[in-house]
C-alpha cells in the first residue's frame, strides 16, 4: 500500500491525475485502470534481494556490521524500485496508453533489480 500510496503522490506532483482505490490505480479520465496484484507489490523482490543482500554481505564483508548494513538497505531499496516500477507504469500509460504502461511494467519488472 506504501509503493501505490507514494506513486500515486508522485504522479500528483506532476501533475497527473491519479485516482488511487485499494491497490487501483485509475487515470482520472478512465484511460487506463491498473490494479496492483499481490504478485506484483513487491514482496517478490523483496524475497529475492533480501536473501540476494545476505549472501552478498556473506561473501563480500567479515565484520557483522557490514553485513547488516547490507542486508538493512535492501529493504529502502526495495521499496524505491518498487515506486520507481509503478511510477514508470503510470508515466507510460498517461504518455502512450495502456500499451506503453504494459510494456514499461514488463521492463521495469528487471529495472527494480537494476535499481537496488
């Protein structure tokens, strides 16, 4: 809900209408309605880089700081990818339509692991 929440406010901010129901994101003149599945609000990147973010602090750092320090960014991170990944879908569909924010929520499901 944070990630939908704070794209929805990013999109506010330039000044794109953005109606936010649930996990619904609706243009405000209903060309485009996305609904923001649980497969798709990041829980799944954040499995994958949490487990990602410890065996890279394991591998690379041998103080136990560094590692958690490692493993605690991975989860801001996240969360910025994830903004970043939605907002790219509403920047897409408000510019192109429905075609444009599907194909930028097919590139931006790789661009959330090149962000974080």
């Amino acid at each position: 809900m944070w990630v939908i929440e704070a794209s929805a406010a990013l999109a506010g901010a330039v000044d794109i209408g953005v109606l936010r129901s649930g996990t619904q994101l609706l243009a405000a003149d209903g060309s485009y309605n996305y609904d923001v599945a649980a497969s798709c609000s990041g829980v799944r990147s954040l499995t994958a880089l949490t487990a990602l973010s410890l065996l890279a602090g394991y591998l690379s750092f041998n103080t136990w700081w560094r590692r958690a320090l490692v493993f605690s960014l991975c989860f801001p991170l996240v969360y910025l990818g994830n903004v970043a990944r939605i907002a790219s879908i509403i920047f897409g569909a408000q510019i192109g339509g429905p075609a444009w924010g599907d194909r930028a929520h097919d590139a931006m499901g790789y661009g959330v692991f090149v962000i974080v």
